[in-house]
C-alpha cells in the first residue's frame, strides 16, 4: 500500500518525537528496518526510532493523520513477512529494565532482549522464562505466548505477566491488568499484535537454581533408534522436565563443533529443575538409545540458557514453518523420517520436535489466548533461504505438513508459525473463539486497521480512501516487538 507522506510531513514528525526519522533516502534508513531475519527486506515509507512511549504515541497520531499503515519491530527475529509502505516504529531503543528481587517482578521496554533481562535476574538468583534464545526482544516473545526453556513446570512466559503499557490507535497510552481493561489483557496474553503497541511489561521471575540441562548429539544414522525412544521416553516425564529433539543438517563452517561439523546430527535437548541425580536418572533412556557423539549435559548456570538449543546468535537468512502435533505414533515418526532420516537429501537446516504439555497445558488463571495449550507436541522446520535452497523450502514445508496432518492438530503456535501466505493462514493459531474475540476487540480497537501487518485478524487491509477519523481507539503491533 502506498501512503502519501511528503517532506514536509516528515518534517512534522521529527518536530514531535525526540527519536530518530528516516525515509529511504536518508543513510541510516538501511540499518534501522533491517531484521534479524535477512531473508526479509522491510520497504516502509517512513521508519521512525522511538525512545519512549511519549514518542510511540505521537508517530501513532501522525500516522492517523496521514492516513499511514504502522508496523512495529524490535529485534526482528520473528519477521516472516516484509512490511511494505506506511510508517515502521521501531522500539529497540526503549530498554527500559528494572528488578524488584523481593517480589520478583521484572519491567521492561519494548526493546529489550532477554539476555539483559536473564543477566540482570542471575545477580538475586532469579530467571525470567525465555526460549530457546536470549537473543529475542521480551516483549514480542511475551505477547505471542512464549515458549519457554522451562515452560513444562511453569507454564508460557505471557501466563505471568502482571501488566502492559501500550499505545492505542488513539495515541493514548494506558496500562492494562487483570482488573484493569481485563479483555485486552486476556487478548495480549497470547494475540501477539493485533491490538496495541506495548511500551513496557511487568512479569514475575522464578528461582534460577538447580538447573541441569544441555544436549545430547547423535550421528544421523541413529536417527530411527533415537526417534523411537523419544517418543517411548516423553510420556514418562514429569513436568520439571522439558525435551526437544532436533534432526539438524549442519554447514561446514568453523563456527561449528569440529566432531559435528558439514555433519547430519541428532539433537536432543533438555532441562529440568530440581536434584542433579534425578535429572541424570531420567535422562538415562535416551544415553541408551543409540552411541552419542557428544554429551553436553549436566549442571547449568541460569546465563547459559543458550547453549541448550545453541541458536544462531548473528543475523541469518531464514525460512520457517510451524505447526502442533496431537501426538507422535508410528505414522508420525514415519513421515519424520522420510523427510529428514538418515540417507535423505533436504534443504532444511532443522526440523524440531518439541515437547508440550506439563504446565503448558494450562493457563495459570485460565484466561488467554494462547492457542497451542492442548497440543502434545511443536513441529517446527527451518532452512537458509538462499538460493537454489530457498526456492525449496516452501515445498518441502508444505510436503512436511501434509505428510504429518493425521498427527496434527490443525494449529500453529503463533511465534512459531512461519511465513504466512494470506489472511486465513495468519489467524491459524488462534481457535474459533479466541478469533472472534480478537476480531471484536480489533473493529472496536482498531476499526480502520491501521494495524494491518503481521498476525492480525479480522480486518481488511486499510483503504486509503478511508479517513482515520472515526478511530475510538485502537493498536495492534504487527511484528510487535519480534
């Protein structure tokens, strides 16, 4: 969509915001879209650094005024899909960041990381629930559910969430809790950008000790044997204990392990909470499933949360797909093995089998909208989208998904979800009740969707013959904080 903002109006905005402004002919326009994911080029027409919520909520009003699309980034780690025209707000200068150890409570910025988050809590011996990397800004994570390293035994890092700040439509900044604005905080606990822009969170942080994890590396010749014992190994474990297993075809670059390098491995995640001795007895089945080649496992700060899953910590260019499983019977580990076993040629990087339920199962309070609560399992593919490679991905994704659809329960888990192809396809993590109550909220909200990027449901694209005057009040943070 293209909007129709002049010099002049640019001029405008930087006379009301103290961050930056850049249009793309200015040099640092390039660095200030840029995701961490390079296979997506973000094209807005204006692309605005705030340093606060003051700033977010005047680019809001300019935008309206404009008649101007808005998309959000922070670390742009979960851009699937290039933003194309409007106004791009980027919030990584808002780092914001304080501890209260007493009652172990975190705040937030919208553009801050967890690393800083997971540094500053080690120091009073508490952790905050991040993924599989502390790389990812806090917030896009929190609002898309986030499924954390130790999600198993406390549940999804947005069920202990205490309050959002976040701009509406409007411009009006305002605080949202379980007493106040109860709606919106059920919808932004799991609806990932359809109905503000957060500029700071508060949340709950847990004890950070006794922590045993790390990974287990099999040659991909074993993958039958250790797949099979995954799948016997998972039901048995209590929900102090999460497991992931990756099949995983790694480049030949120094920046991998020598033993694992330009090599097809399997790689079995895993953490749990409690007695080191009892962490080691339930890890003993899969030690016995097949000869390991590298053991990484054993007692673990709470910083070192990276190096269970060992993410890439630089930007790459990627293309992923996601989905959630109902189970993992013999058709399952078949279709799996098709596509990834041993002797298989495939373009994807990683294919992840990750273990749900425990705590995940169940909101802390019952009232949210994350939608991959009753799944058993995520199934989650990626590959470097670079050429002759890219241009596969998309169809060993899609034969991936087909091939495991008996298994599947039809959903996505909306930070895992991919590249989405259109409307329909970008509402899938939601059921049928979460999605009619996003779509309610969002044309109260938001009713010329002036959010109209990334998982947003319900609306229309804007029409730019549509005034923006009508807005009551409104959000929706597209790739909100990714």
């Amino acid at each position: 969509m293209q909007s129709h903002a002049s010099t002049p109006d640019v001029s405008q905005l930087q006379l009301s915001v103290r961050g930056p402004v850049f249009t793309p002919a200015d040099p640092g326009f390039a660095a200030e879209v840029a995701a961490f994911n390079l296979s997506t080029q973000h094209q807005p027409d204006v692309a605005f650094g705030a340093l606060d919520a003051e700033d977010v909520s005047a680019a809001v009003n300019w935008a309206a005024e404009h008649r101007m699309p808005v998309s959000v980034q922070s670390t742009g780690h979960g851009a699937t899909n290039a933003i194309e025209g409007g106004l791009l707000i980027s919030t990584r200068r808002m780092l914001e960041l304080s501890i209260d150890p007493l009652e172990r409570i975190a705040r937030v910025g919208a553009g801050v990381r967890w690393k800083a988050v997971v540094e500053l809590a080690s120091t009073f011996g508490l952790m905050g629930l991040c993924g599989s990397t502390t790389d990812v800004g806090v917030v896009g994570y929190t609002l898309g559910g986030g499924l954390p390293i130790m999600g198993r035994k406390y549940g999804f890092a947005s069920d202990h969430v205490i309050a959002f700040e976040l701009v509406t439509a409007d411009g009006t900044h305002r605080r949202v809790t379980k007493d106040e604005n109860p709606e919106l905080f059920y919808l932004l606990r799991g609806g990932k950008g359809n109905l503000g822009i957060v500029t700071a969170m508060e949340f709950h942080l847990f004890p950070g000790s006794d922590l045993f994890a790390g990974g287990l590396y099999f040659d991909g010749e074993h993958a039958p044997a250790v797949l099979q014992q995954f799948s016997e190994w998972v039901p048995s474990l209590p929900q102090e204990a999460s497991a992931s297993l990756a099949f995983l075809r790694l480049p030949d670059m120094e920046m991998i392990p020598e033993p694992l390098r330009g090599k097809f491995v399997v790689h079995l995640r895993y953490a749990y909470q409690g007695d080191a001795a009892e962490a080691t007895k339930l890890l003993e089945p899969m030690r016995q499933s097949a000869p390991f080649m590298m053991d990484g496992t054993g007692p673990l700060d709470s910083t070192q949360m990276d190096s269970i899953h060992q993410d890439p910590d630089q930007p790459v260019p990627v293309r992923e797909r996601g989905f959630l499983l109902d189970r993992l019977d013999n058709g399952a580990k078949s279709a799996i093995l098709r596509h990834f076993g041993p002797g298989v040629q495939s373009p994807v990087l990683m294919a992840e089998v990750r273990l749900l339920g425990g705590a995940l199962a169940k909101s802390a309070d019952g009232e949210d909208s994350v939608g991959a609560r009753d799944a058993a399992f995520s199934f989650f593919m990626a590959g470097m989208a670079v050429p002759p490679v890219a241009e596969l991905l998309p169809v060993v994704f899609d034969a991936v998904r087909d091939d495991l659809r008996d298994a599947s329960s039809g959903g996505t888990f909306v930070n895992l979800h991919g590249h989405f192809v259109d409307a329909e396809d970008r509402e899938r993590p939601w059921g049928p009740t979460v999605r009619e109550r996003l779509r309610k909220a969002k044309a109260e909200l938001d009713p010329q969707n002036m959010f109209s990027f990334g998982h947003v449901v319900g609306l229309p694209v804007i029409d730019q013959t549509v005034l923006l005057e009508d807005i009551v009040t409104a959000g929706g943070d597209a790739v909100l904080n990714s």
